[in-house]
C-alpha cells in the first residue's frame, strides 16, 4: 500500500471498536488491536512475514491526526 492508498484507507474505515489501541494492518486489514505496540507489530509479522505491516494507534474520539 502506497502512502495515497494508505490515507484513503485509514480516512474511510471505520476503526472505532479499535478506539485507543494499537492496529496493526495487513493490505487494508486489521490483523491485532492491542495496548502493547509491540505485541500488536510482531503478531502480524509472524502470520505474514513477507509483508509490509503498518502499525497506527487508532485515536479516541474525534481526534484524527495523520
């Protein structure tokens, strides 16, 4: 996912069961949400080690800064 696809993705999904936590993202899938970035990062890497995962904490509220 280029950085275009990349906002476009984050600015229409709808992540807010995610609210406060660490996503980390697959080709526009979520593939762990947790409070530990770290847990959130090396679970999707382990289940797709050849990708690219994107880490983003996904804000409370309203709040979207990109």
């Amino acid at each position: 996912m280029n950085k275009d696809e990349t906002f476009r993705w984050f600015s229409t999904a709808d992540l807010s069961k995610y609210e406060d936590k660490y996503i980390s993202i697959v080709d526009k899938e979520v593939i762990c949400a947790d409070e530990d970035p770290e847990l959130a990062y090396t679970t999707a890497k382990k289940k797709y080690p050849e990708k690219e995962v994107v880490l983003w904490k996904v804000p409370r509220g309203e709040t979207f800064i990109f």
